[in-house]
C-alpha cells in the first residue's frame, strides 16, 4: 500500500494502539479537539474523500483513561462506487501506523422485534452479503471464526451491565446498499439469524482480521427494519436517532477503552 509519509508520521506520532471509526450520526463521541489532535482524510491521497452525511473525514486524537487512542470520524462506502479495497483504506493506514485493536460503529435497522430503536447492539458476527471483500486477488485465506474478540465482548457486556446500559448483542448483515432493505428482504434476513441490517462494517472487520487486528463492533439500532415499524426509512432519521443514543454509549466506551488494552 502506498501511504502519504508525512500524514502517516503524524498518526503514528499519536502513540495509539486503539482505534474507533465511527459510523453515521456518531460524531458526538468525540470532543473538541486541537489543531494539532486532527488530521483530514484529504492529507492521505489513497484515502476516499467521504460524501455522505454524517461522514465528517478526520481522524481525531483524544486522551482517554490517560492514554492515546484514535477516532476515525466517517468512512466511504461501496455504495458510493467504491471498490472493497477503497472503502477498507482506512484500516490499513491505522494499522501502519501501530493500531492493534479497532473499534468500529454503524447505525444500523434493528430485524429483531425486541431490539428497539435507540438501543446498542454489540455485534458478535455478520453476515456478508456485500456480494465482494478487500481481499480479492490476494489469496489470503483469513479464520473468521472469532471475527469479534469473544474477551473483549465479555468487558463490554460486564461494564454495560453495571452501568444499567442496555446492550444487545448479535448478528449483523451487511448490505450493499444504498436502498433500504425490503419488508421481504427483512423477513428473509431475519430468518438467516440477522439481528440488524445495515450498509457498512463487514469490509473493514475482514481487513481487520487480515491484518491481525483485535475487533469489536457495535451497532446503534436507529430504525425499525422495513416492515417492523410503520415509519418511512430516511437518512434523517438515522442521524437524528444516532446522535441521541451516543449519550449512554459513549460513557460506557470511555470506561471500555482500558479493557482493549488488557485483552
């Protein structure tokens, strides 16, 4: 991978070993930052410039627990025609810069009816119906048994218990996109043991693993899946929702951090 040098100097400057992408509607996790604690996408020519809502570009460093960890603010996605190898980019320059454990988030429709809207869905395996991976044309042949670290799963869960946050935990399948699924395609979804249905993740979990990196995912529930509810699908509605369920979560992940470094 061809990498900008200088930009990459300064992320690995960071001294992290943790890093959060954060999906649509999720950038209130992260604080005001210095000039010198950001740094744009565009200063990575190899990096897609984001175009959706929601999507700001930059990777941002905050102290968290008394160390460095990175938050990725947006991401591309295929259905903005994108190839897997784009919209997995990001990934591989975190990890070029010392990354070992990657936290991701979506917004994603929840197809379980008793999941509701405004709750958290740890993600403990997905479904790829993307229809391709990142690692097309290099043979590798990457273990996706325990895709989502089972130990760090385990804190999570702990530390939401005792926080009396509600944190689901199941399957996500991920869709090209970017039309919403079907009432049928939610049906059919569901039956295959989806809990979730959304439009990203899945690529960046597969890079991850590739290159050994420890993975947690989570799922903000910001919509019935089509069918479920009677409201129309929108954009807006998932931004909206995701900013108001960052609340709870982003104390519960605050307190999680250490547990990535342990695990």
């Amino acid at each position: 991978m061809i990498v900008s040098d200088g930009a990459l100097e300064r992320l690995r400057s960071w001294g992290a070993d943790t890093a959060i992408i954060l999906g649509s509607g999720l950038n209130t996790f992260v604080p005001e930052a210095a000039a010198g604690d950001t740094i744009s996408y565009s200063e990575f020519g190899e990096l897609p410039k984001t175009s959706v809502p929601g999507h700001v570009g930059r990777f941002v460093r905050v102290d968290a627990n008394g160390r460095s960890v990175v938050y990725a603010q947006g991401r591309v996605h295929l259905y903005e025609g994108h190839s897997a190898r784009d919209v997995t980019a990001g990934v591989r320059i975190l990890a070029a810069t010392g990354i070992k454990r990657l936290i991701l988030t979506n917004a994603a429709g929840t197809a379980n009816e008793t999941f509701a809207p405004g709750s958290w869905m740890m993600i403990a395996d997905h479904i790829n119906l993307t229809g391709t991976t990142p690692l097309l044309e290099c043979a590798e042949f990457i273990d996706m048994t325990d895709a989502y670290s089972k130990k760090w799963r385990t804190g999570f869960a702990q530390t939401a218990k005792s926080q009396g946050v509600v944190l689901h935990e199941g399957i996500y399948a991920g869709l090209l996109g970017p039309q919403y699924e079907t009432p049928a395609e939610a049906r059919m979804l569901h039956s295959l043991g989806a809990d979730a249905i959304g439009m990203s993740t899945v690529l960046e979990v597969i890079q991850a693993r590739a290159l050994g990196l420890e993975v947690a995912a989570f799922s903000c529930l910001t919509n019935w899946a089509a069918g479920i509810g009677t409201e129309s699908l929108s954009h807006d509605e998932v931004l909206e929702m995701g900013k108001a369920a960052a609340g709870p979560f982003s104390r519960l992940l605050k307190e999680c951090l250490a547990l990535g470094r342990d695990a």
